[in-house]
C-alpha cells in the first residue's frame, strides 16, 4: 500500500513538473519569453487579456530606451516599431495597459524606474479625457498614496514594493502549473498558422489582428453601431467634471503632475498626447452634455503642464482630438463587409498607421502633416478651442445623418438610464 502511494505521488509530481515545463516553454502569456520562435510560440493568442502580468516582468527585461503609456488606445494606436522612434532611444516598449487609468501610468513609469540598469529617454503619453473625469464630491486631490503595488517594483507613493514576492510566486504559478495555463498553452500551438489570431508582441504591442477579421464578418458599420451605443451608456453615467471638491485640481491631475516631475527629475524627454478621437466619439461627448468639460479639460491640462514643467522646460502637449480629414473618416455603409476603413477600428480605437502619423509628428519624424496636431499652450489655448468649436458645428452640417444617428441612439440611451 505505502510503495502504491508512492508510486501515485510521483506520477503526480512528475505529471505537474511535464506541464510546468510544457507551459514555461510555450509560455502562452509571454511572461517568460525564454523561447519565440516564429511557428511555435511566437503569436500568443491568451496574452492580451494578462497582459497586466506579463508587461510587468517583460519591460525589465527588455530595458527599454522609450515607453509607451497610457490605455488600449495607446497600446494598439502606438507601434514600437515605427521608424518615428529615435535611434538613441531603443528598445521602445509599449507598457500602456487596456482599462486602466492615469495611477496605472504613474506606478508603471515608477516601476521601470525602479529598476537597476533602467535609463528610458524618451516617454510618450496618451492621456484620455474618460480618466480625468471626477464626481465633484469627491474630497479634496492629494499626490497617489502609498497603496499596494502588486506586482510592480513599487507602492503608489513610489517606495520600494516589499510584498512584490507573492505577486511574483502567484503569476509565476498561474502561467506554469494551472488547468487555464495548460489551455492557452494548446490554443498558442494551435493559433500560430491563424493570420487574425489576437496577439501580444514581445514590446507589448496589439496589433489587432483580431479586428481584421471581427470588421470583415460584422462590417464596419456594426463595429461602430456596437462601440457607439457603449459609448454612449459610459458617457452618460460619468460625471461632468474635472475638478473635485476642492475645485483646483483632482487625482488625475496629480498624476498627470507626478509624470511630469518624474519625466524630467531623471533627464526623460516626455510627449503628451490627446488621442485622435473619431469625429462619432467626439459627437457622443456633445451628445452626453460632456463637451464642455472636454474643453474645460483642456484648459485643466494646459494649467498643469503649465505648473508641473520645470522653468524654461515646457513639456510638450500635442492635441489631435478635432474634427479633420482623419477623425471625420466616413464608415461603410450597412451591410458592406468589403470596404476597409484606413484610420481607424472604432470610435475610440485608431489604427497603428494613425498612431504612426502621430508619433511622426510628434517625434518629428520624416516629413509629417503639420496642419495636424497642435501644441496646446497658454499663449494659443483658447484660440484653438474656438477652431474645434468651428469643426464641431461644420462637421454637424456636413454629416447631417451620421449626427441623426447619433442623436436617435442618444435618445434611447438616455430613456434606458435608471430613474435617480
């Protein structure tokens, strides 16, 4: 009986190091990174939705020279590879993390900086009006507190994470000796020869290629129905404002303030980015009684950059949210599953190759359209509000019934909204 009970728990012990070592080798996270092997394991179908995890451990190893911050605007719009990228300043990572806002960025920023041999010098930001969005009641803002830091090198407040070792142990163990491991494992093997698998590159970028294939079965028109009628619900259950109680500044604020002394007290060249929002993502703010607290955001960004820049260092804010020849670009009709969009996956999510002309403009890379983007500064700020306030208007008579369409889905929205 002892020799048979034995002999059972070896065969278990042996059976659970096979599947440790099978999931560590095909690594179907890409926490591990040990082997990438183009046809084996090199598209990781599972990585997107851990993504949180394998960013945290991947940005240290890779060491980057350039980062990418912000949301899943940021991490499918903003390309590590684009030539836009100085020379000086590789690897670039894209460490932007879908769903999260601006305390993620401010602790991701930390955690590479807290790592021995980290000298980043180039970051680019992607700030998001959904996250500066703020119940007035909120009390007064203070600097990020010293929360958990899960699994990053540091706590909120930027000291040192002393618990990071059971984050470690933990993501260690779900991506090596788990049933759901062992599964994304077989579905990475399976995925490598699928042109729209989804993935997650080695410098954590989404390329999207899941979305080729969702708005050629769908057509784009039901991709942005879809996207369209949840932004809509998002938009009209947040509040309308930037400020909290205190009404001079907010968390966000602070953060964006936190960045922006961190950036330049180790020598990194920082670029914020207002992200270019499709002309339907714009119109759902109109639509939500959210544009003018857009612009007042705006004003709230200029003041704080204004504050938070060290004197004669003004970090730069470039805006591309507007109505232009790119955002005001026209979906397929109904029921055309043929017709391509170039800029654009939804309303809320551009494609690489508009990121790519973001990042030229902003980098100053070969020779990008100049009557795109504009550096928002005191001196020109209301000047340029005015212009959008413009666009606005002209884009209201010119897609009269993209507007309709809105404004009918705007309607039924708001019916659906719980009585207060």
């Amino acid at each position: 009986m002892k020799r048979y009970l034995f002999g059972w728990l070896g065969l278990t012990a042996a059976l659970v190091l096979l599947v440790a070592v099978f999931n560590a080798v095909v690594d179907p996270y890409g926490l591990i990174r040990g082997v990438d092997r183009a046809g084996f394991n090199r598209i990781k179908p599972a990585a997107g939705a851990h993504g949180s995890m394998a960013k945290a451990y991947q940005v240290l190893r890779v060491q980057p020279g350039a980062l990418i911050l912000g949301n899943s605007r940021a991490e499918v719009g903003f390309d590590p590879q684009h030539p836009a990228w100085p020379a000086a300043a590789q690897p670039v990572f894209n460490l932007a993390l879908p769903g999260t806002d601006t305390s993620t960025s401010v602790q991701s920023l930390q955690h590479v900086l807290a790592s021995p041999g980290a000298h980043p010098k180039v970051v680019v930001w992607g700030v998001d009006f959904m996250d500066f969005l703020v119940d007035p009641r909120t009390p007064p803002s203070s600097p990020a507190g010293a929360g958990s830091g899960g699994r990053w090198l540091t706590q909120g407040d930027g000291a040192a994470n002393p618990t990071r070792w059971r984050h470690q142990l933990r993501d260690y163990a779900e991506s090596t000796l788990t049933m759901g491991a062992l599964l994304d494992s077989a579905q990475t093997l399976a995925s490598q020869r699928n042109a729209y698998a989804s993935d997650l590159t080695p410098q954590g970028f989404n390329p999207m290629q899941d979305y080729v294939k969702i708005s050629a079965d769908e057509g784009y028109w039901n991709v942005f129905r879809q996207k369209d009628v949840a932004n809509l619900q998002a938009y009209l259950r947040r509040p309308k404002s930037i400020l909290d109680a205190g009404g001079r500044s907010s968390y966000a604020l602070e953060d964006l303030r936190r960045v922006i002394q961190l950036c330049q007290q180790n020598g990194i060249e920082l670029h914020l980015v207002v992200y270019p929002y499709h002309a339907h993502l714009l119109q759902i703010m109109r639509l939500s009684g959210h544009w003018p607290v857009f612009e007042d955001w705006k004003r709230a960004l200029v003041r704080t950059v204004e504050q938070a820049s060290a004197p004669g260092q003004l970090v730069p804010l470039w805006d591309f949210s507007g109505f232009n020849r790119y955002a005001n670009e026209d979906i397929p009709p109904r029921g055309d599953r043929k017709s391509q969009m170039q800029w654009y996956w939804e309303a809320g999510h551009f494609k690489s190759a508009l990121g790519g002309l973001v990042l030229d403009r902003v980098l100053g890379h070969g020779t990008p359209d100049l009557a795109w983007g504009v550096q928002m500064q005191p001196v020109n700020l209301e000047a340029h509000i005015a212009t959008l306030q413009a666009q606005e208007r002209d884009y209201r008579l010119s897609h009269a019934a993209d507007v309709q369409a809105l404004e009918a889905l705007a309607s039924q929205a708001k019916q659906r909204l719980p009585s207060r």
